[in-house]
C-alpha cells in the first residue's frame, strides 16, 4: 500500500499545506501548517508528512503507520 505524502511548502511570504500536489490550505504560521499536516497525516495512515524549509530544501519527514524500515529480507 503507497504512502499518501503531505507537504508543508513555502508559498509566496506564507505556508501551504499541500496533499502530494494539491493545495489543502494556507496558513500565516509555518508552525500552524506543520501542526495542522501532522494532524491530517495521522488521521489518514499510511502517510508522510514533509516539511519544508523557506529555501524550499527538505528540513524533516515524518512517517505515520507501519514503517517499513528495516526492510523485511
């Protein structure tokens, strides 16, 4: 079963949340984006919640429901 991945992106001054491509909401507060991506990526497991930073680079992941790391084998 894939992972439905959440992003956290930089948007024009704000924050958007974001579900794999698709704009979910904004938000003034990268906090206030981050804490609403975690309360949606965890209600809807499996999911990855990524976080961004301002320059657009990675700053963290999060993994909700049954990591597969170890891989099995």
């Amino acid at each position: 079963m894939s992972r439905t991945r959440y992003r956290v992106v930089p948007n024009g001054g704000t924050w958007q949340l974001r579900r794999e491509q698709t704009p979910l909401s904004n938000y003034t507060y990268k906090s206030d984006a981050v804490e609403a991506g975690r309360q949606i990526a965890k209600a809807n497991q499996p999911s990855q919640l990524i976080i961004h930073k301002a320059d657009g680079t990675i700053e963290t992941e999060y993994t909700y429901g049954g990591d597969p790391f170890p891989p099995g084998g």
